[in-house]
C-alpha cells in the first residue's frame, strides 16, 4: 500500500503579473511528492521561486496552473484548518509579550484553555531547550534564541507540516550551525514533516532527507537528491566523505545550470 504525501504539487506553474509587459512566470512545470516525516529543503539560484513555491503550499499564493495539496486537502483547506506552521527568516515575535505569551498566541486564536495554553508553552519551550526563559521578552534574547521561539511557536499547536524560508539566514556561522542540530533534535523527536528554503547548500545536506534543487527562473525541478547520511544527524556528519561528495555533487549542479542560464 502507498503512503499518501503529505504535501503534493502536482503540474503547478505560477505567472505574476499574467498577461501584463511585466509578466514573470516564476515556477513552472513543478511535480513534487513530500511523504510523512520527510525534510526537504528547497535550494537553488536567487530568484529561482524558492521561497514562492513555499508560500503555494502555505496558500499565501495561489498557482496560476496546477494542483497542491497539504495532507490530503487544498492548499486553501489544510491553511484555515491550520495543518501547518510557518517559520521566517525573521522571528517576527511581540516585544510586549513575553517570550511564554508569544509562544501561546497561536493557541489563545484556537481558543485553548488557560491551562492547555500554559502547559503546551512550557513543552514546546522545553523541546527547544529555553525552558527557563518563559518570562523573558524577546528583545532580552539574542538572535538564534529568537528563532528558537518562533519554532517552538509553530509547533505549539502540533502541527504536522513545518514550513520554513530560510530561518537561519541572518545568523552567524556558529549560531546557525548549532540551530541545525536543534532543529535536526526537533524533527527527530517529532512526527512533524519540514520543508525548508535555503541558500546554504551545506545546510540543505546537513539538515534534510532530500535536497530539491530548482533552476534558473523560471524555477524548475533541476535534481532532487537522496540524502543519505545516518540520522539523526551530528556535528561528526558534517567529516563524513559522503556529506563532501554531496555538497560538491549540488554545487556542480548549481554550476551547471547557472552556466546553462547564462
């Protein structure tokens, strides 16, 4: 018996500006099945749709042709019934609220009782190792702490899809490096499915199940490449050849249609 995907784009192209002398079409032809408990990560060139592609499934957008699904919904169903959580580059908390009520915010718009509310924060606090910062306010708390809230934020409802754009790209080397191995911890303690948008081809290999790299805009499916490391993964992965082999095989490709493009 197949397993059903957990999210699936099915022959979606997007076109902004359709018709008009500014016309982009973005993505095109796009065919990608996401199963339960993956971590993809979505790379390419700049401008390539990365980041679009990511805000189609959440609905933020619709395609302009083609077909997506989340858990087994529309694209549009799985966002009202709030099948997944969205992490942003930038943390995008409250300063007003502490770092506890932030967290809680999505569960006070669901209507969960005072008492869920406060238990669900101190576990989610808890699963991203600040669970004795819960009445610290995020302009308390450094950059990669920051994100760490918006993560346990997102997961406060238990959602089984994590969408993230590029959550790590404003943080130092060191910063970054130790939220992969946090957020590696989260996924491998959690049912949930991530999809996540990077420029760091390193990352994309250290983090995920499969890495799908996106061409040249329009933004096609250039390869999409099994990664196929131990899990869960440790800083030890990042000696392993084979993560070389890896990091060298998507930067070629990268080379090579950047080269194709030009």
């Amino acid at each position: 018996m197949s397993i059903q995907s957990t999210i699936s784009i099915k022959n979606t192209t997007k076109i902004f500006n359709q018709g008009s002398s500014n016309e982009v079409v973005a993505l095109k032809d796009i065919n990608l099945e996401i199963k339960p408990h993956e971590f993809v990560s979505l790379i390419g060139p700049s401008g390539c749709g990365k980041s679009t592609l990511l805000r189609l499934v959440a609905d933020l957008i619709v395609p302009t042709v083609g077909e997506i699904t989340v858990n087994g919904k529309s694209a549009r169903r799985a966002r009202v019934e709030q099948d997944y959580g969205f992490v942003f580059q930038a943390a995008t908390l409250y300063d007003w609220r502490t770092v506890t009520k932030n967290v809680q915010l999505p569960l006070e718009l669901m209507g969960y009782s005072r008492e869920e509310r406060k238990h669900k924060a101190q576990e989610m606090l808890e699963l991203v190792e600040l669970g004795d910062f819960g009445n610290h306010y995020p302009w308390q708390l450094s950059g990669g702490m920051q994100q760490r809230v918006s993560i346990a934020r997102s997961l406060a409802f238990d959602p089984p899809i994590l969408l993230m754009d590029e959550p790590f790209g404003a943080l130092d080397e060191m910063t970054r490096e130790r939220m992969n191995l946090e957020l590696q911890n989260i996924w491998d303690r959690t049912d949930t499915t991530i999809l996540f948008v990077t420029h760091s081809i390193p990352e994309a290999v250290f983090l995920s199940s499969r890495v799908v790299m996106l061409s040249p805009r329009p933004g096609r499916i250039a390869e999409i490449v099994d990664v196929d490391l131990p899990m869960p993964r440790i800083n030890e992965a990042r000696e392993d050849p084979h993560y070389f082999e890896l990091v060298n095989h998507l930067r070629d490709t990268l080379r090579k249609i950047e080269g194709e493009d030009g």
